[in-house]
C-alpha cells in the first residue's frame, strides 16, 4: 500500500506576537484546515509545535501538520 503524504504549516499572528509577547494558535483556521483535507480523504499523521524567529528579538509558534492518505 502507498502511502500519500501533505505538510500544512499554521503560525500565530506576528503583530500579536511582537506587542503581546504571545498569541493564541488560530484554532479555527486550524479547523478550516484539518476539515478542508479531512473531506479530501487525509488524516492527521502527526502534529507537532515549532518555535520561529520574528525578527532579533521574538519568537512566534507554528504548528505543522502532516496528513497521509492511501493511494
């Protein structure tokens, strides 16, 4: 069986970030996302949480999520 494999890269909002020291994961637009393949037919292979650079001075989070359907 082969196997098909996506990557989905979700960050925080940078200006939140920047002022705030700290944002929320835009949880919906996760959802948009993970709803948008889910009807395409992928699966949530694994997620994991990233910390970026912004800039010298801030850091902002990422999610990446890999999805995989059958061939």
């Amino acid at each position: 069986m082969k196997k098909e494999f996506k990557v989905e890269v979700i960050k925080e909002g940078a200006l939140s970030s920047m002022f705030f020291g700290a944002s929320k994961m835009p949880v919906k637009k996760m959802e948009a996302v993970m709803n948008k393949y889910g009807k395409e037919g992928w699966d949530v292979s694994f997620q994991v949480i990233e910390q970026h650079r912004l800039f010298l001075f801030w850091t902002r989070e990422a999610v990446v999520i890999t999805f995989v359907r059958a061939i």
